[in-house]
C-alpha cells in the first residue's frame, strides 16, 4: 500500500462515520424560524455582530496582556520584545475588528435592516412613464 492510499484509507475511516452521524442533522438543518429571506439576512447580521464583539472583547485582553508582560518584563530585552509583539497584535486586533464592525454597521444602513431586525424589499414599479398601466 503506498503512501498516498494509507492516508487516503486513514481519512477515510475517519470522515465517513463523522459523516453519518452528523448527516441527521444536515437533514434537519432548516430551522422553523428563517423562513424567508429577510429573517436569514437579520440573523446572519445579529451572529456576525455578536462574534465581532465577542472578538474585540478578545483583541483588547491580548492588549492587555501585552501590557501585563511589558511592565513584568522589567528591562529585559527578550521579554521586551516579545511584549511588544503581544501589544502591536492586539492593536491591530482593534483596528481590524474596528473596521470590521464599521463595515458590518455601514451594510446594515445600505440594505435598510435597522436594529429592529426590519428589511424593506424595494417594490417594483407597475406603471408605465405616463402613468398607464404595465402589463394586460
């Protein structure tokens, strides 16, 4: 058996029971509630604003640390360093998820889904240029 077909073989022994077990719930995906466009749209919003926070929460701890290790570090150059690589990725953190949150808020307005969880869907017009009626 070469190489390639072992892992193939070992992959394979793995996924398809995780496949089988999870296949059930695939089937079941579809929750009662998302039953149209509009409410699929407000709960995506709500799960990327959620996780947006929750990773901000996480990029201002790392900060922290950061903070922590370079006041413990004490004028050690390793530690330092290694400090000032924890503050300079927790800053650009927040200024990723800053601007990330910024863009979730601006879609938010552009497509009209307020904090209500609203979504106005533009209608089409049915008149004609001079008001007469499209259609038969």
């Amino acid at each position: 058996m070469t190489y390639i077909s072992k892992k193939f073989s070992f992959a394979l022994r793995r996924i398809v029971p995780i496949g089988a077990a999870v296949m059930p719930l695939a089937a079941s995906a579809q929750a009662p509630s998302l039953t149209n466009i509009q409410q699929l749209v407000v709960s995506a919003l709500n799960i990327v604003n959620i996780v947006t926070i929750f990773l901000f929460v996480l990029a201002i701890v790392v900060f922290a640390w950061g903070v922590i290790l370079f006041i413990g570090a004490a004028g050690d150059p390793a530690a330092v360093k290694k400090a000032r690589g924890v503050i300079i990725w927790g800053i650009v953190g927040i200024a990723v998820l800053a601007s990330v949150f910024g863009l979730v808020s601006f879609l938010q307005t552009s497509f009209g889904v307020g904090g209500q969880g609203t979504l106005e869907i533009p209608d089409v017009e049915q008149e004609g240029p001079t008001g007469t009626p499209l259609g038969p």
